[in-house]
C-alpha cells in the first residue's frame, strides 16, 4: 500500500522557528509511514473577499497541495494565548471561496511548541473550533502541548513521546483518508 501523503503547515514564518523544527522532526519520525510536505504560507495576501475574483496564485497553490494531501498536521506557536494570525490567514484563503473548503472531510492533528509552561495549550484551544466549523476529522488524542528547552526533541524519552504521536497520526489518517473523498 502506498504511502499516506501528510502536508504539514508551520504556524511561525521565523527562519529559526521552533515549530518547524518540531515539525521537521515529526517528518523524520515519520518517513516509513507517510510522505510529508511543507505547505508555504509566508507569501499568502491578507484575506480579503474581494481578492477572490482573481484568486491569489500562492493561495492556489496552498489548497493545491491540500487537495493533495490525505491527512494535514498543523504545527502552531502561541502568539497572545491564540494562534498566529499567519496561520488563521492561511485557514482563511485555503477554505475559501465558498464551496471549495480544503480541509473538509481531511484527517488532521495539532501540536506545537513554545517556552511558556503551558506550551501551546492555549492556541491549539483556539484552533479546535475553527478547524471543527470547517468539517475536518480533528484527532484528539494524543495531544502535544510541548514546553520548548533546548535540548527537547534530542532526549530519547521525547523522541518515544513523539514516535508515537506520529504513529497515532498515521493510522488516523490511514483509518481517515477515504471519508475525505466522500465530500
């Protein structure tokens, strides 16, 4: 059986994010059992309804490989106790125009990292409804509010923690990924 296609969306546009780094670890973790790709979103316009009668090329391109893809890891900082406006930009662009929501009916889990002791419980709090509104089969269990330490994703026992979030993640897409052709 063919590989699970994953595209994972990094919501930090910092060079040196440590969300990406949690998310290209994830990717490494998870190379036998799925194919991941990094959607790009620090070119996405600012919403804006008016722009959709000449759709933005980088928004066709994010929900390209949306469409594409048959689960979808969205990997979050907290900015404010909430997600990162770039993030919610490019939910925004991706479910639009109306009637062509990208993540309908699309497997997908949430994690993410930050210095705060809380990690990111607060944002991905923020993230659930939304993601629900938009008809996605949200994974729920495990969850990954990760406090971020320099050394974090280099112990084994993280390493452990995170192998099996990417092996819950891959058979909820695996037991998922046909009911998003259902539509």
């Amino acid at each position: 059986m063919a590989k699970s296609k994953l595209t994972i969306i990094v919501g930090s546009l910092r060079k040196d994010s440590i969300n990406l780094k949690l998310a290209k670890t994830i990717a490494e973790l998870g190379l036998d059992l799925f194919e991941s790709n990094f959607a790009q979103i620090d070119d996405l316009p600012l919403f804006n309804q008016d722009l959709e009668t000449d759709f933005p090329a980088s928004a066709t391109r994010l929900k390209t490989v949306l469409n594409a893809a048959d689960g979808i890891l969205i990997v979050t900082p907290e900015y404010n106790r909430s997600m990162p406006g770039v993030l919610k930009n490019a939910i925004d662009w991706a479910s639009r125009p109306y009637g062509t929501n990208s993540f309908a009916k699309k497997p997908v889990g949430i994690m993410g990292t930050s210095m705060g002791a809380i990690g990111t419980a607060c944002s991905q709090h923020t993230l659930r409804p939304v993601l629900n509104y938009l008809d996605v089969i949200l994974m729920g269990q495990p969850e990954v509010y990760f406090q971020y330490k320099k050394e974090t994703f280099n112990t084994e026992e993280t390493k452990k923690f995170l192998k099996n979030y990417v092996d819950q993640l891959a058979a909820w897409v695996e037991r998922h990924r046909s009911d998003s052709t259902l539509g």
